[in-house]
C-alpha cells in the first residue's frame, strides 16, 4: 500500500509539475523581452498565455477535448490504483488458502480443502474449485477443469490491466487531435492577409499545449502499465506452479463424506 500511495503522489507531482513548468514559461519569456527592449515592449500577460487561458480560447472543441484528457487521465489514475490493490498475492493466492487446501490434502479429505476455497473466494480458491468439482472423474478431467479455469481467471486478470493500456493509448491521439484543431485556427488567422502575430502565437500555443498534455498522461500510465502487467504475468505463473503442486496427489485421494 505504501508502494502503492507513492505512485500516486509521483504520478499527480509528473502531472502538475509538467505544468507548472509549461505555465511559467511565457512569463519567463516576458521577462526576458522586457530586460531587452525596455518599456517600450512590455512583456506578454500571464493572464492572457497562462494554461487555463489557453484552455478557455481554444474554443468549443478544444475545451471538450481538454475534458476528454482530464477524464482520460482520471481513469487512468483510477484503474492503475484498483490493479494495484487487487493483482497482489495476498489477493490472487493468500496463503491462509494454502495452508487449508495443503491441511485438507495431507488428511485426504476433498471436501474440506473444496469448502476452504469456497470460504476465500478469489482467481486461486476458482480454480481449485474447478478441479475438486470434478474429483470423482478422474485426474484427466480435473486437469482440464483447472486449466479451463485458470485460463478464464486469467483473462479476467488481463482485462483489468487492458483499461490502463488504453487510457495510456487514447491520451496522446486525444493530444494530437487538439493540435490539429489548433493548428487549423493558426492558419485560419494567416488566412485574414494580415494576421495577428499575438493570436498566431496563442493558437500554436493551444495545439502544442495540448500534445504536452496528452504525453504527460500517457508516459506514465504506460510505465505503470508494463509494471502491473510484469507482476500480474509473475503472479499468474506462481499460482499455477502452485495449483498444480496442490492437486498432485488427487491422482490417489479418495472423497470424504460426511
């Protein structure tokens, strides 16, 4: 959890730092035209090239995908924090689990270790299930159950992490579309024969700004997302190795009833 909460922090301080870092720019760019041209050239207003300015001028379409990017990252940070809490060992194959199935097996009794896995739910305690369902029929059958169940166990682990892949995806074509839009209204103002340099300048801004903010989403969740997907892929073959040593003995266990 620890691990977890810091991502966070790092995630959140990438973001806002990014911009903070592009929002002083233009002020820094002000100073320096001010110190070199004296007040006769005052330096632009932060007001005016500040980020939520530029988000406000960039029109309807602008402001909508500006949205979208705000949601794409939401979502992002959304489901990097469930895939973190839930792709972990106490959750996948908790060794309280084990030690049950393992003190059923070791007394020959297939129905205790099938109701430990029925009072622990999770990917692990289904797919024993799936095998101690079909003890009566053989180790062939309880072999194919459990692969059948741990391959649908595994897609289901998968798809949690395929939303992180396609917030870090849709961020920056969602950045490019901005700038094409922002592009068109650069050249649209060359367009009127005389154009002004200032509202040039700001409709280059609007679309570079949101390139910026596309790549400032997806850098990182694509990182966290090749991070959960390596441990969930570790953790996937452990419990497997580790399904496979619980129902080894099956081949000669006998069913208890009560």
């Amino acid at each position: 959890m620890k691990r977890l909460v810091m991502s966070a922090v790092m995630f959140a301080s990438l973001t806002v730092g990014s911009v903070m870092a592009q929002d002083a720019a233009p002020a820094a760019a002000g100073a320096a035209i001010e110190a070199n041209a004296g007040a006769s050239a005052p330096a632009p207003s932060k007001s005016s090239t500040g980020f939520f300015a530029v988000i406000g001028g960039s029109g309807w379409l602008g402001i909508l995908l500006w949205l979208a990017l705000f949601g794409c990252g939401g979502a992002a940070i959304y489901f990097i924090v469930d895939s973190s809490v839930l792709i972990r060992p106490q959750k996948i194959m908790p060794q309280s689990l084990i030690d049950k199935v393992k003190g059923g097996m070791a007394e020959g009794d297939v129905m205790k270790a099938l109701h430990a896995c029925e009072t622990e739910p999770g990917p692990m305690a289904n797919i024993l299930s799936a095998g101690f369902s079909h003890v009566e029929e053989g180790f062939d059958v309880i072999q194919e159950s459990i692969g059948a169940a741990a391959d649908l166990e595994t897609e289901r682990i998968m798809q949690k992490l395929t939303w992180i892949s396609v917030c870090a995806n849709l961020s920056p074509m969602l950045g490019l579309l901005g700038t094409v839009q922002g592009m068109i209204m650069a050249f649209k103002t060359l367009a009127t024969g005389a154009p002004d340099v200032g509202a040039l300048a700001l409709a280059i801004s609007q679309a570079l700004w949101t390139t910026a903010g596309g790549l400032t989403i997806a850098i990182p969740t694509i990182t966290f997302y090749y991070s959960i997907r390596n441990n969930a892929n570790r953790l996937i073959l452990r419990m497997q190795a580790m399904t496979m040593e619980l129902i080894k003995d099956l081949r000669n266990v006998e069913v208890v009833n009560d």
